[in-house]
C-alpha cells in the first residue's frame, strides 16, 4: 500500500512536470526569457547585498509620482503607451501572418516597423539616447542614424506604403522632426519647449498608433478572407 502510495505520487509529479514543460516550451522564447530575468535579479539582489546598497535597488523599482501633483508626467505615460501599443500591434500581426506568408511584402514591411518602432521606443524609455551623450557622442550623430535608419526604412517601402493611408505616417514623421529640431535648439521658454519637444512627440505617436492599427486590420482582414476562400 505504501509503495503505491508512492507510486501515485511519483505519477502525479511526472503529469505536472509535463505540463509545465507542455506550457512553457510552447511559447517561444518563454522559457529564455524567464531564465534571463530571475538571473538579473537574483544578481541585482547579491549586488545589493554584499555591497549594501538595497535603497538603490529598491529605486529601480519605484513609482514616478509626485504626491503633490498627481497629475505630473501623465503626457509622458501617454506617449509611452501610445508607443508601446504601434510596437505590440505590428510585432503581433506580423507573427500571425508570417504562418501562411513568410516573404509577403506586407509581412516584411510589418516585421521591420515592428523592428525600428522598438528601437524607438526603447530609446525614448531608457534614455538611450541622454546616456551616450553623456559618454561624449553628439545628438547630431545619433539623430542622423535614426534619420538615415527611417530613410532606408520608407525607401525600401514606398510602394507599400503607397497603397495605405500613409498621410499619418507622414503627419508622424514630421512632427518627429519638430521635436527632434526643438531637442537640439532648445527654446528659452519651458512651456514652448515643452509644446514643440514633448507635444508634437505625442501627436507624432498618436498618428503612429492609429495608423498601425489600419494597416495591421486591414492586412489581417485580407489574410481571413484569403482563408475563406481556400
């Protein structure tokens, strides 16, 4: 009786590694990216222990809110979602149409949006650019490689962009360039710097966003009705 005691719950511990495994293996890169991260951390936490310093881990981790003015950053958190949301749209479309077209222009096009909206996006999130030019490289160069990046990008793409609504893609680009120019002039006034930097970054991501989320319908839309009738 004790043995199959044992052996039923040496069955049962087998069935639940299994499914572990079934869940965890079935989505790319899941299992990379949790091991990755608990390794971050636990390093994070060694760190901090041998060198006393938890107050700036705990940093790491800490909510940028003012109680005095709740309202302070919200444009900036808008403008994060706002980028995120063109990132998540195109990577996600782009994983569900690569199934049937892998080398359709369409999946090309939306893998490499998908691609250079997160260059973007992590820039604007870490600060990348603000750190390497406190290491001593200019924001003309690294602007000039963003500017030279979203030339090849249109470039390469034209004739697709051409058969979509790309008049928000173009209000984008120009209201990028705005806020870009302002970064570098930067205007003596705070609220004008503010408008012209942060503002038309905003409406630039705003213009992203909805203009990704066309573009990924209506090709997602076309996919189905393909579908349909094969």
């Amino acid at each position: 009786m004790k043995h199959r005691h044992l052996f039923e719950k040496n069955y049962q511990l087998s069935k639940f590694l299994e499914l572990i495994k079934k869940h965890f293996f079935t989505v790319p890169f899941l299992v990379g990216f949790n091991i990755l991260t608990v390794l971050i951390f636990g390093w994070l936490s060694v760190y901090a222990k041998i060198n006393n310093q938890g107050d700036g881990v705990e940093r790491l981790f800490s909510d940028p809110f003012n109680i005095w003015f709740p309202y302070e950053g919200i444009l900036t958190g808008i403008s994060e979602v706002l980028g995120c949301i063109s990132v998540a749209i195109c990577a996600f479309t782009f994983g569900v149409l690569r199934q049937k077209e892998p080398r359709s222009r369409s999946v090309i096009f939306l893998f490499f949006s998908a691609l250079l909206l997160g260059v973007l996006y992590v820039d604007d999130s870490f600060r990348m650019t603000l750190i390497l030019t406190r290491l001593g490289i200019s924001k003309k160069i690294i602007y000039l490689c963003y500017a030279s990046g979203i030339f090849l990008y249109i470039y390469n793409f034209w004739r697709y962009i051409k058969t979509t609504p790309y008049l928000p893609l173009v209000a984008a680009l120009f209201l990028f360039a705005i806020s870009r120019l302002e970064d570098i002039v930067n205007s003596r006034s705070i609220g004008l710097h503010a408008m012209l930097e942060d503002g038309t970054k905003l409406l630039a991501l705003l213009n992203l966003a909805l203009y990704f989320w066309h573009v990924c319908h209506q090709e997602v839309w076309r996919h189905f009705q393909q579908s349909e009738k094969n």
